[in-house]
C-alpha cells in the first residue's frame, strides 16, 4: 500500500491514520520516493525538504500516539508553491536571479498548514513571477504534464509546479495563487480540483505578489473535499492583511455537509454562443456530460447569456495585471543582465505604459462590471463554463503571444468572485478537460458542496496518468 499512498486524498489518508493502518513517515516516504525518482523528468519541485519533512512526520506520529490530535491535515503532506515564504528557506518566484534569496518571515497561509500539522515537502516550480498561464519558464525550466509522458506538454500556469506534483502522485495536495487563473489552468490541464478563493478570504502575507488587486492563495487537490480542509485551514481574518478583516468566515460544514443530491441549487451555463471558435470538441462533449450529472443530482440548470464580454474582461484584467506587476518589478525589469524569461519581460514591460489615468478607469469598469456580475448572479448558485477551450498544449508549440487558456478563468479575478475547476473528462487523446463553477464572491463553500456532490457520481478525479514507465526507478 506505501507504494500508492500518494495517489490517495487527503481526506482517505487521514482515515488510515485514524485507524493507524498506515503513518505519518510512511506517507511522507512514499512521496520522497517518488519525487527521488521521478522529479528529474517532471521539473516540479525547486527545492525538496527530504530530511526535515521526515523529522515532521515523525514528530506528528509521535504526536497521535500521545493523543495530541490538531485535526484532519495532521502529519499529512503539503507541496508549496515558490512564492510563499517560509523562514529559513529559499523563495525565487520562479526567477532564476531570485536563486539564494532566503527568506526570513513565513506566509500566514503557510502558517496557518503548519498549525494544522502539515508536513511541507518542498516548493514547486512555477512561471516567473507568477505573470504566464502556459507553465513554461525559459530560465528555470518548464514541468512535464505527466499526461503524456513521450512529449512534453504544459501544464499550465503559474502554479505548473505545484499542480504536476499533485498530479503524478508526488505529493497528495498542494498550495498555488491565482491572478488570472493560476490555479485553474493547471488543475484543468492535469486533472485536478483547483479553487480560486475569493480576494480576501486567505491572507496574501508572505506572498510574492504579482498584481495585488487580484491576487488569490488556492489549493490543488484531488478532491472538492480535499479542497474544503485546506480552504477552512488557510482562510480567516490577518493583521497583517487587512483584506481578511471584514471577510465572512468560511464555512467548512457547509461545504462538507447537507444532503448529497443537489435539490434546490440554480446553476447557469455559459451560452455555447459565448465561447470561442477554437474551443475544443472534447471540451463540449465534457461540458454537456457535466450538465447531465447535475440535473441528475437535483440541480436546476440552464443556459443563459452572461451580460460581459469574456475577450473584453480578459485583456482589461490583463492590463491591470501588467500595471501593478511593472510597478512591483519596475526596478530590474529592463535590466537585461538580470536573467528574466523573454516573455515575462515583455509583459513587465508592456505595463510601463499604461498611465495612472488609465489604470484608475480600469478600476472603475472593473468595479462596474463586478457589481452588475453580482446582480446578475442574484438567484443563482454557480455559473458554469469550461475550465478552457482547449487541452494540454505540446511545449514547442505554445505561442506566448497568445492567452487562450485565460478565456474562461480571468472573468473570476475581474469580478471579484471565486471558482473551482473540477475534472470532467478526457480528450480524445487520453488529456484531461476540466469544468469551471464561478460563484458570487465568498461563495466558496457553496461552489465546493456542488463539486463535492459531482465528484460522488463521476470518477473523473479518481483518474491517474500512467507512469509506469517512469516509475521502475522508485525505491520498493
């Protein structure tokens, strides 16, 4: 069993603990082993932690035996994304020149894992500060989408690292951000269940930033469920963030809780007329095949027209990004002598000439659009969409000049709202497809009481890629 250990949820892990048929070092070995002998092909960890890992999880063990329980997460292991401090450690945000920067406070959220008895694994590679959704990253490398394991394929970004270590089973879970769906595209592409909380819910402490009025810390998971502990883990108010103050407190009963169909819940369909042309037959297919599931469970669901243009909100949350990142990383940005992806350079750079002018009118419609979002929403639970459009692009063909994979996730940064991508079917070709739940803002429970309900009657996140190939090396 040690072997498949870190394929297995959080939540079922934390009942073989329960039950003492398996332990806290020996969950966290099984995932050692595994990055030991596949992370040199999947490029998800920057930095492993093997021996203090251990030393944590034997301290947890030690720490049951003597009935000193701090909840479901204790002695459970964690991947984090490598742009939350943690003391003592090293934080590049994906830039090379950032290599041997240490870092002397740790993140709340990180904080907050910790309190909860988790076990922190490493961090995971991801795109140069934070700013691309493809997962590539010219200086650092780009993680392999262990869904194809004979050409590389992207998975996603930022959070590549993070989400290719969830899904090749060498972690059970992990920590990524979001500023445009940088958590989504990800989970999406690999399989997994990701959520964008809502700005404010989780404090953005100890986080490198990259646009701060968008920002988000979510977690990549196998399950809803697991989402829901790490979401009630991280979330609640910070001094240090006063973004959480006035934050409703999240509702971990709600999300776990309640009856197991879904009778009364109101979720609308993005328009099909809405998508664009490139959107993926696969991705169709997956998306009707989810709305037949949630009528199935009880769900009123219909397809309506949502009154924003998706083009128009993704370049405008775009603009607004590339302002407050060229305002963050203005001082070395044009510096060529620092090594900084092509690509992220230029859009550091393309936020240099956006006036004050111009970024106050750009928070003014993004305010507009926000509050019509929210009438809108009114009566309803959800508003349904692909994760994208399309599935996992190969490495070489990516074209950093486009953003199609943002399509449908940057609408929920804009708005202010949260989101959850939920696996929903295979490609053709054996990739994963994903659907997206946008709800209103700090509707994250709800979102994840849905998720939950339709992973009870679709398998889709109980799917592994197959390694075999690559796993004849790990230690027995």
């Amino acid at each position: 069993m040690a072997d498949d250990l870190p394929f297995h949820s959080l939540t079922a892990l934390s009942g073989l603990l329960g039950t003492g048929e398996t332990t806290s070092r020996e969950i966290v070995a099984a995932c050692l082993a595994r990055i030991a002998a596949l992370d040199a092909q999947l490029h998800a960890f920057v930095d492993v932690y093997a021996d203090a890992s251990l030393a944590a999880a034997e301290a947890a063990d030690l720490e049951r035996r003597a009935g000193f329980l701090r909840g479901p997460l204790h002695g459970l292991p964690i991947a984090l994304k490598d742009l939350l401090h943690l003391q003592g450690r090293q934080t590049t945000a994906g830039s090379k020149s950032w290599r041997g920067r240490i870092s002397d406070h740790t993140a709340t959220s990180v904080e907050r894992l910790l309190a909860a008895g988790m076990v922190p694994l490493g961090k995971t590679h991801m795109v140069e500060f934070a700013f691309g959704g493809w997962g590539r990253n010219q200086p650092m490398g780009a993680p392999w989408n262990p869904w194809d394991t004979k050409t590389h394929r992207v998975a996603g970004g930022s959070s590549s690292g993070s989400a290719v270590a969830v899904a090749a089973g060498l972690a059970p879970a992990a920590i990524g951000s979001d500023t445009g769906g940088s958590v989504r595209i990800p989970a999406g592409l690999t399989g997994l269940t990701g959520l964008k909380t809502t700005y404010g819910l989780i404090s953005l402490y100890g986080a490198v930033p990259l646009s701060t009025t968008l920002d988000s810390i979510g977690p990549l998971a196998r399950t809803a469920e697991d989402a829901a502990l790490l979401t009630a883990a991280m979330a609640g108010p910070d001094p240090r963030d006063t973004r959480t103050l006035s934050a409703p407190r999240f509702d971990l009963a709600a999300a776990l809780g309640g009856d197991r169909d879904l009778r009364g819940i109101r979720i609308s369909c993005l328009a099909a007329e809405q998508f664009p042309a490139y959107t993926a037959p696969d991705v169709l297919r997956a998306r009707a095949e989810a709305i037949g599931a949630l009528r199935e469970l009880g769900a009123r669901v219909d397809e309506a027209r949502v009154p924003l243009d998706f083009d128009d909100v993704m370049r405008r949350n775009g603009r607004l990004i590339a302002a407050e990142a060229w305002t963050l990383h203005r001082a070395y940005a044009e510096d060529e002598s620092v090594p900084i992806d092509p690509w992220v350079r230029t859009r550091l750079l393309s936020g240099k000439s956006i006036s004050a002018a111009d970024y106050i009118d750009e928070l003014g419609a993004r305010q507009r659009a926000a509050d019509a979002f929210a009438e809108w929403m009114r009566g309803r639970d959800a508003l349904l969409t692909p994760t994208l459009p399309i599935t996992a692009t190969l490495l070489d063909e990516v074209d950093e000049a486009t953003t199609p994979l943002a399509t449908f996730t940057r609408a929920a940064n804009y708005l202010g709202a949260c989101a959850l991508s939920l696996p929903a079917g295979f490609s053709a070709d054996g990739l994963p497809v994903g659907i997206q739940l946008i709800g209103a803002p700090f509707a994250d429970a709800r979102l994840l009481k849905i998720g939950r309900a339709f992973q009870r009657v679709t398998d889709w996140h109980a799917r592994r890629p197959d390694l075999v190939a690559w796993e004849r090396g790990i230690a027995r």
